[in-house]
C-alpha cells in the first residue's frame, strides 16, 4: 500500500508501544505516512518514538489512570486536532490458579487489560470524527478456557463484549470498534516461555509455529482501514482456535 498523503494523514494512538506488537504497529502507521503518538509507562518511549521519525511522538502515561489517560488524549489533540484510530494494545499478565492468584494480581490484571481501553475510549470520544477506527487487542484466552489465566482470560472475554457493545453504540456517529486476537507470538512477552512449554504450544498450532509482530501489525492495519467492519473478531492466530 501506498503511502498517504499529507492531507490524508491519520492520527493514531497506540497503547503498550514501548515493544512488541505496539511498537511494530506505531512503526507500521508511520511507515505509511500517518501520524502515531505510541503510549506506555515507561520513559523510554520518548526514544522509540524520535527513532520512528518526525510524525511519531511518545507519550506517558498508565492506562489505569483515566485523569492521566484524558491529559494524554488532549495532549495529542493540542498536537495534531484530532485522534482517527486508537489501538488499545497495553496489557498486563499475570496467572495462577484460582485457589492460588492474589487479589492485587486480579485486579491489576482487570485494570489493565479491561479497564484500560475503556478509559481511552471515553477520553478519546470527544476527539473521534466519523470514519474513526478503535481497534482491541484480544487474545485467544478470552474465547477457550486455559488453566491458570483466570484473570488474563477475564480480562480478554470482558474487551470482546466491550469491543461489541461499543461498536453498536458508536456506530450511529460513524466510529468503528473491532477487535483483534493475536495467537502465540514472538515478542518480549513470550520470551520467558520455557522453551519445552513453547515448543508444546506451538505443537498446537496448525501452522506450525508463532506469529511475529509484524504479521499481527499488518493485520490491525487492515483491520483499521477497513470501511465496513465493525463489531468483529478477528483472529490472526495460525489456525489456534480452530484446534481448540
């Protein structure tokens, strides 16, 4: 695809950008001429954005923290007069068994993965024009059942159902709301995989092997452009879910 032109410049805003899926995402919209303020708590991210490019910024903030997430949004605003896609990728994981997980981890968990979008879309709604894209980071968890991620799989079915909700809110303005699922990928998350455990999980796998950020990233992009879609669920998983 073509770069866009200056006139056509979309203005994004990616979640968990210091790495990973985030960071290939803010790199990929850059890399087609767009505009990205790429999002994460640390400090650093100042220096991944200013390594992107001009049209890149970093910014900082917690996603759990809706005065933090409101200053962020109008920050970028101020910047550049509006927001076109919002991609809420932070995420937190932490597992244990049921008997076994802490309370702070549910609920860092739950504050992270769920109510994290929920507070970018309601600071960033006032800033959303029609033709506006959100797009949700899910996981496969969220739709089958594993052992030990109670509240990462909470926390993902609970952003389907908010992915779902808000799209049949917000399409009347002509905002579109989709969610993406990504499979087993190799990014800075899955590296404290044990290598036997990872290579059990990609055994499961019909194409046998992970995902890389890249791939995923090209499939947000799409999934973000794409005029006629809202509400979906879109797996890009290496046929993941149709084993399990």
């Amino acid at each position: 695809m073509a770069k866009t032109s200056k006139s056509e410049q979309r203005r994004w805003v990616v979640t968990g950008a210091s790495r990973g899926l985030g960071l290939a995402i803010a790199r990929l919209a850059a890399s087609k001429g767009d505009k990205v303020a790429l999002v994460a708590r640390g400090a650093d991210i100042d220096a991944q954005a200013k390594a992107i490019g001009a049209d890149a910024i970093g910014l900082t903030a917690d996603v759990t923290d809706p005065a933090a997430v409101a200053g962020l949004c109008a920050e970028v605003v101020e910047r550049w007069g509006g927001i076109d896609v919002l991609i809420n990728n932070a995420g937190l994981h932490r597992g244990g068994l049921v008997g076994a997980l802490a309370q702070d981890d549910w609920q860092a968990v739950i504050d992270t993965n769920l109510t994290g979008p929920f507070n970018f879309v309601r600071a960033a709604l006032p800033h959303l024009g029609e033709g506006a894209s959100i797009v949700n980071i899910g996981a496969v968890v969220g739709l089958r059942g594993f052992s030990g991620d109670a509240a990462y799989g909470a926390s993902k079915a609970g952003l389907v159902g908010l992915t779902q909700v808000l799209a049949v809110e917000l399409a009347r303005r002509g905002i579109r709301v989709n969610l993406v699922i990504p499979g087993l990928t190799s990014t800075e998350m899955t590296n404290g995989i044990s290598a036997r455990a990872k290579a059990k999980l990609v055994a499961g796998i019909p194409l046998g092997r992970e995902g890389t950020a890249e791939e995923l990233a090209d499939v947000v992009w799409w999934v973000a452009g794409s005029p006629y879609m809202t509400g979906s669920i879109i797996s890009n998983d290496g046929g993941l879910l149709c084993r399990l």
